[in-house]
C-alpha cells in the first residue's frame, strides 16, 4: 500500500506531539526553538544523507510502502520525514529526561535535608 509508511511516520508524530503538548516539553513551552532545533537537525542528517548517497552507502531500497515521490536520487519523500520525526522524538525524550532527573534530585533533596534536620 503506497505511502504506508509516511502515514505511520505522521501518526507516529502526532502522538508524540500529544505528549508534547500534555507536558509541555517542546514545542508548546517553546515554539521558536523547537522548530530551529528541529530544522537544525534535519539540515545536518539531510546533508549526512547526501554524503552517504554520493558515495554509495546510502540507497533507497524497494518497498511497496513508499509513495514514490523522491526528493533527490535514492532520497525519497519520507526521509524528510521521518528526520524531523527523529529530532522532534529525540527532542522531546531529552527534556522530559531533564524534567525527570530535576525532579527526582529536588526529591532527594528535599529527603536529605528532612533526614538532616532529624539528626540535628
């Protein structure tokens, strides 16, 4: 079925940017840099593509699930894609680690200093 997988890519996306905006993690604390971030990030993997296309270790492959439309030789529509999918992804792990390893030392140290004030 062609363009299956850009379909799953897009659902993908739409339900990691419900998480997003849930928690507020990227784009909806931070609309201007998450979208330089993001486009940052497939401008790099975009030009890491060209290298790996031009010589030769990058190649499209066969499938039934793409939909065909390429954007350059052996780059095919869902590439650009799944890039932004792959940094947005990435973004938003990275601040709900953050946001995670915050709280947990707040917690600790929240305890340690209740532990401390009993030994006082």
């Amino acid at each position: 079925m062609p363009g299956l997988y850009l379909l799953a890519i897009l659902v993908s996306a739409a339900g990691i940017a419900l998480l997003d905006r849930r928690f507020r993690l990227a784009f909806w604390a931070a609309r201007g840099r998450t979208v330089a971030t993001v486009a940052i990030g497939v401008i790099f993997f975009l030009a890491w593509d060209a290298a790996g296309i031009l010589t030769g270790v990058f190649v499209k492959g066969d499938s039934e699930l793409y939909t065909g439309v390429m954007l350059a030789p052996e780059l095919p529509l869902e590439e650009l894609f799944f890039l932004a999918f792959l940094c947005y992804l990435t973004l938003v792990c990275w601040t709900a680690a953050i946001r995670v390893l915050a709280r947990r030392g707040d917690t600790a140290s929240a305890a340690a200093g209740t532990d401390e004030s009993k030994h006082r």
